[in-house]
C-alpha cells in the first residue's frame, strides 16, 4: 500500500475532496485524522473508515484558529504516534466582482483560504520534524493560476497565496525533510461547485472553459494528493499539479 505506516491529516474531510482524499490515503495504508467544523459530516467518515478496517479520528477544527490548529495536531499525535502529511483541503469560495466585494466578504475568504493554510503548515512542522521529514499538499486551484471573470477576487487572491506560500515553505524546510507542493482542481463536482452547477447559464459558461467537456469528480484529485503525500514524490517539491480538465492550458 503507497501509504503504509504513515499518519495523515486533512483539513476539510468532512465531504467534498477532503472526504475522498480521507478514504483514499486510508484504503492505501494511512492512519488518518480528520479536521473539519462539519462535525455530523467528519464523525460519518471517521466511523466509515473505522467499520472498513482503516484507522481514522475525527477532530473539530476551526481552520482560521491556531488554538485549534495545535489541539488538532496534538490528539492526532496523541493518537496515532506522529504525523507524517499534512493535506490543507478546507476552503470556501463566493462570487463577487472587485468593486462589490465588500472587507468582511475578502476577510472571510483569505482568512479560510490563505490564513488557514498557513497556520496548519505552521502547526505540523514540528511533529513532522520529530517524525523525520513529511509531506505537506496544500489545496489550491485552477484560479491560483489564471485569472476568471466568473469567480471572487478573494477566492482568486487565496488562491495564489496558497500557491507562493508552498513554494516559500519547501524552501524553508527542505532541509527538514519536509516537502511542500500545491495541487490546482479545475472545476470538481463537491458542495461548494453544487450552485453553479444548478444553474444552467453559469453551467454552459464553465463547461466551455474545460477541454474535456465535464467536471471533474473528488477521486481524480485526490489520486494526484495521494502521490505528492507518497515516497513517490520524494524528489518533488516546490511544484505544482495541475488537475483542471485542460482549463488552464488554452
């Protein structure tokens, strides 16, 4: 199994990619915790992976909370031993164009997004270095790199941060052992895409922007998760992995 003896830990596995990636890393051998507000949500996938014979712990995280942040990392070092990879899932979007995006709406956004991450990155270095090195995926998007007409200016600046930030911490702790890349999904079929999708117009519009004609499903993103948080992936970090169905190659 690619994950064999490892410890995960996954912002936003309560359902969406989160979820998928929490199920994957644990069919493939990882013990894994779960971090998530959606308590009802994160306890049904810990008990899934528990009834199947993985190893799961469900945590309530506040991502944009360092208090939560370090009790998080502790109870799943208190309970699983260590912590080798560190998936920065959890994030939120919201349409809005600049000059009606209001302080509280970009506040919220970059605090979950952008904030989030860092401070999740920020909490599991130690337990990683103590572990010996580790893997840290952090979550962005297609919009991390190209511009778009059809999303916020916060969810697009998160975004970006999200991608220099990775870059500054791989930099920071390659010496660590710790590796830190970022993967890009193109449009996914989770929650947060459920409106979109629900209203033919912006359907049509975002489907004439992907190559291959669909949205993406959780499972194609969390495969590519799935190799950067490996050994597979040893030599790779500071990178970018690019899961958008062709969007960003026109």
């Amino acid at each position: 199994m690619r994950l064999d003896g490892k410890v995960a830990f996954i912002s936003g596995g309560s359902r969406g990619m989160g979820a998928a990636e929490a199920r994957l890393f644990a069919r493939e051998g990882a013990k894994v915790a779960i971090g998530d507000v959606l308590e009802d949500d994160g306890r049904k996938v810990e008990a899934e992976i528990n009834e199947t014979g993985g190893e799961a712990l469900f945590v309530r995280l506040d991502v944009t909370s360092e208090a939560d942040w370090e009790r998080a990392v502790a109870a799943t070092v208190g309970q699983f031993g260590r912590l080798d990879i560190l998936v920065n899932n959890a994030g939120i979007g919201g349409p809005s164009r600049v000059e009606d995006t209001t302080v509280e709406q970009w506040d919220q956004v970059m605090n979950v997004n952008a904030k989030g991450v860092f401070l999740g990155t920020k909490s599991v270095i130690p337990a990683m270095r103590e572990a010996g090195g580790g893997s840290i995926v952090n979550i962005s998007s297609q919009l991390g790199l190209v511009g778009s007409d059809h999303s916020s200016p916060q969810y697009q600046a998160s975004k970006g941060a999200v991608r220099l930030f990775t870059k500054a911490t791989a930099i920071q702790h390659a010496k660590d052992g710790i590796r830190a890349n970022s993967v890009h999904p193109g449009p996914i079929v989770t929650p947060m895409t459920a409106a979109g999708r629900a209203n033919p117009e912006q359907y049509r519009a975002m489907l004439g922007r992907i190559p291959l004609g669909r949205y993406g499903e959780p499972d194609e993103v969390a495969y590519g998760v799935l190799y950067l948080a490996s050994d597979e992936s040893s030599y790779v970090t500071g990178s970018e992995l690019v899961i958008d169905g062709g969007w960003t190659a026109q």
